[in-house]
C-alpha cells in the first residue's frame, strides 16, 4: 500500500471483507403475548455472530431475562434470520419510550 504522502506503508496482502446487509422484519407486537423479533442479516457465506441489546444497551443472553436468543443460520439464499424472543411478561414491563425502540 503506497501513498504520496507516507510512501509505502504496507506490503499487498489479501483480507476478509466484513461487508453484509441486515434488514429488520416490520411488525405490530402487543404485551398480552410472547413477542418474537427477526433481523435478516443477508450476504453472508458463513453465521455471524448475532448480539441482541436489552433497553439499557447489555447485552441479551439467551434464557435470561424473559428472552430467548436464535442465532440462525446460513440459508440457500446466503441469509441468516436470527431472532429474539420476549416473554409478555418482560414486555409487559417495558415503558412505552423503550417498546418504540423495538420497533
């Protein structure tokens, strides 16, 4: 890798580029029953590590908290749908400022 004002900085080698698209699925979720959120993450050849955040910005861990966590994995289409599921009794204790955030 060369430059004009640092000359050369790096010799050529090849790397992995991190590049994919993820794409929410749009729903309308109500408290009274478990409530499950799909992120289609497309472009991929191989399952990406999937980390979901709680509304305090933590992370999810599967099992914990009124949430179950579905990683998914690397379909045909070169998609992974990973999900995460939220009890309605979780919900249920959410402020409506942070239910907008699930959105």
């Amino acid at each position: 890798i060369t430059s004009n004002e640092h000359g050369q900085s790096a010799d050529e080698h090849s790397v992995n580029s991190n590049i994919f698209t993820i794409t929410p699925v749009d729903m309308d979720a109500t408290d009274k029953i478990d409530q499950t959120l799909t992120c289609n993450i497309g472009d991929v050849t191989q399952a990406v590590d999937v980390s979901w955040k709680d509304p305090s910005g933590g992370d999810i861990t599967d099992g914990n908290g009124g949430y179950t966590v579905t990683q998914g994995t690397v379909d045909l289409s070169k998609v992974q749908k990973s999900t995460l599921t939220i009890t309605a009794a979780t919900l249920q204790g959410l402020t409506p400022a942070v239910m907008a955030t699930l959105r």
